[in-house]
C-alpha cells in the first residue's frame, strides 16, 4: 500500500514505553518510533547495521551517540549514520519521536511487523 495512515496503523511495541510503524519500497524504509520512558538515566546499547540511516528528531529531545561522538539534538535536527558504524541513544525528555530511514530496508522489521 503506498499509504501509511497513521490512524490505521497498529504501532509494534518493542520495548516498554516504546513503539514503531513503518512504510517502505523496495529500496527504503522509513520507522517512526515513539519513545515514553524517558528522560533516561542512561544510554541504551550501542549497535551497528549494514544500513544507511538518517534519523529525524520530530518531537522531543535525544542524545544521540554516533561512534565515538555525543551529540544533544532537538525537535528539527536530524544525523546521518553511515553503515556498521555503532550509535545509541539516550532519551533527554519525557517524550520522543523520531523518524528513521534506512537504505536498503531493514529486512528484519519486516519479520516482526503487524498487520
């Protein structure tokens, strides 16, 4: 369907006070999670994927951990993760949402996706 309407949509929860829905081609993928359990005392685990990603920061804010780099971003700002290189992020408000995009597409939420 070329059409995600958010009032149609079934968030997955990932985590407590954590949700994602997402759309995508066959080339790229966008995820909009919101996150509700923050601020949080600490970062969450660093990972890394084969995937580009950019990430927007739509509502809220994150310190966002790109390698080796912290950087406190705000409802506008978005970063650029290039493949394989370790992030993380620790929520800095009580809400927070952002708006992922992934080249090639994350075949892996694809797997744990909900109708």
């Amino acid at each position: 369907m070329p059409v995600t309407l958010y009032n149609q949509t079934h968030p997955q929860l990932i985590a407590p006070g954590r949700e994602r829905y997402l759309a995508h081609g066959d080339h790229l993928m966008t995820v909009v999670i919101d996150l509700t359990d923050g601020p949080a005392a600490q970062p969450d685990p660093p990972h890394s994927h084969p995937h580009e990603q950019i990430t927007y920061v739509a509502a809220g804010s994150v310190r966002f951990f790109l390698g080796s780099e912290a950087y406190d971003l705000s409802e506008g700002d978005l970063v650029v993760v290039p493949s394989n290189i370790p992030h993380s992020i620790q929520t800095l408000s009580a809400h927070v949402r952002l708006v992922d995009t992934f080249n090639p597409i994350r075949e892996d939420f694809l797997t744990e996706e909900r109708p």
